[in-house]
C-alpha cells in the first residue's frame, strides 16, 4: 500500500466552488486535482494500492481531510473537473473526527496536518533530500507528504522537521508529477527492474 | 531541445468544443491539455527547452497539428481548462500546411503523423521496448512520439515501425505521466544525477 497526503494551502473547504474556476475559487483545486490522478491512474485502470489524502486548508471551514481510496474507488475519471466533482461530494457531507464515507472510496473528516501525520511513516520530498534512486528497499517509505504550489509553512516544517526527505530530481515539479515519479520508483522495485 | 508529439485520435479539430467537457465533446482533450502540461510545467515556471505537439485527429476537418513552444509561451496556465482554452485559440485561426501563430509561442497547421515524423527523430514508448534508465546518453532521443487513451491504429503502427522504442517502467501510464518520467530521465542526464 502506498500513500499520499497532498496540502492545499488555499483549497476550497466548501462544496459551493465553482467547477468552472478550480485554478481561482477553487484555490488551486486544479493542482489538486491533478495529484488526486497521478496518484490513481494507470493507463487503463486504478491503482486498487493506493490512497491519496488530501488536506484542504483554504476557507471558509476548518480543514477538511479527503480521502480516494484506490481500493474502492468506482467511477472516477482522471480530469481535472470529474476529480473535482468528487471532492464536492466529499466536502458536502457532515464531517466529524473520523472518516466518513461520501462514495465507494471517498471519505471525508475534519483533521490536521499534525493528526494525520501521525497515521504513517511519512516521508517529504525537497531538492536537498536523498536522490530516491539510492534509497534501499527496506528504507522506502510507504506514506509520501507533499505540498501544492505553495511551500511548507513555518508551523508546517517544525512538524515535519524529523521526516525523512527525499529528491526526486535536480529539477522542481509540480505536486503531481512528482507522485508520478515516485509511483515509478515503487512501481521498478516491486517488479524487479532496478 | 526535447520534443514531444501526442496523437489525440478523437481531439477535436474545431475550436467549437465546450470547455466544460473536455472528455466528452473535446474528444479526451483532457488527456491532451495534461499531456501538453506534463511537457512545460515545473514548479514554478515553464521548460523553455521544450516543444509539445498535439496532433489532433478528431471531427470534424482534417488533422490539425498544434505546437506549444516553451521558449516563447506567455500566461500558459496548467490547469486543463486554461491548456484548453490555448488549443480553441489556435483552432480558431485559418489554417495551411505550415505552421501559423496564433499567439505567443503558439502555432497551428494542418498535417499528419508521416510528416511531422519526418521533422525530427522520434522514438516511441512501449512496454516492450529498452529501459530508457539503460540507454547510452548517446543514444538518448530528444523527441518523442505518445499516443492517448488509444493504441496506434495499424496505419501508425506501420509508419512508425522503424523507430526506436523504449519503456519507462513495468506500469502502462498515461501519456502525460509518461512525459514526466522522460522529462526526469532527461532533466538528470543533464544535470549528471545519473
């Protein structure tokens, strides 16, 4: 099982934004939606491995945490604007502590950034971290944190100041495309090919 | 100068389609906009090394060949929407067989897959080809055919019979993952990360 959590600074935290403006009333949830389908799709297929979680924290709610699980997941499709359409649904629930289901492999609660890091062995990716290409199998991790376009915040770095830190390449990508390469990594080693 | 040529079977060649279903009435121009996405998006600015070219096979007029150039794009956004809206500016412009602007580092002509072939050297991706991690720098192409949701038909099948063909991993991935795995491939070459 692998597992991202994806940080939207400024995403929407209500149902109510416009599917017509992801990039702007959705704050960001483009960039977001995008990472929902890196961490998802294969070419024809999901992948029923992995979960992504992603932490909206933009208004006008407390931050809501949700949930695609691979597992489960029927009928998405990877544009931006059908991703988008679940994060709705998932947002339009009533939303407690815990997770609570929105559709098959959808699920929503209120949470932190604190509270969910402590759900995984998590890793962060920044340029000055260990080439992943390098890491041992046994010292892979299985739970990946990542941030939009903004950088982690100060209060975010302190809580993730002992994570370990990965490299994915001497270039800086967006969120999910970095999903993409270390879905390959993973997906190399499990198949034998490095 | 890395170049990449997307063949959207069913993209549509009239500008007429509706940005609120790029799956549908676009014709998986979704997967295209991702694609040309993938192809000059980092983090925080646009690969001014790279080319992406669309070719757009769909209803209702004859193929239309599109090129996003990195070195000359201006307010090119990566969300699919955006991406979308560029593809509907360059359809909307009187088209002949050679390329004609239709904005800052955008450009559109009629033509097919054998003769945008003859433009560059390409390789194609497959599951059966080299492991691109395994090719000599020497070797390593600078353009790059992909397909969308749909394999090459017979007909392409044959024109491209000859060219080299390289695998990315043991997973099949969209084509705009795909583009980032080459990116990466590339990107660390250059920067001797390998």
């Amino acid at each position: 099982m692998t597992s991202f959590l994806v940080i939207g600074h400024t995403a929407s935290t209500d149902a109510s934004f416009s599917l017509n403006d992801l990039p702007g009333g959705g704050g960001r949830m483009d960039l977001i939606c995008r990472a929902v389908g890196s961490s998802l799709f294969l070419s024809h297929g999901i992948r029923t491995d992995t979960i992504c979680d992603i932490l909206l924290l933009g208004q006008p709610h407390p931050s809501r945490i949700i949930r695609f699980d691979g597992s489960a997941l029927r009928s998405l499709s990877p544009d931006e604007r059908n991703i988008a359409s679940h994060i709705k649904r998932a947002l339009a629930i009533p939303t407690g502590k815990t997770l609570r289901q929105a559709g098959p492999g959808l699920f929503c609660k209120a949470g932190t950034l604190a509270e969910q890091l402590m759900e995984g062995k998590y890793a962060v990716l920044d340029e000055s971290g260990i080439d992943i290409r390098t890491v041992g199998d046994e010292d892979m991790p299985d739970s990946f944190l990542l941030s939009d376009n903004q950088n982690l915040t100060g209060a975010e770095q302190e809580i993730t100041a002992n994570l370990p830190c990965y490299s994915l390449g001497p270039s800086i990508v967006h969120a999910d495309h970095a999903i993409v390469l270390i879905l390959n990594e993973i997906d190399r080693r499990r198949s034998g090919w490095n």
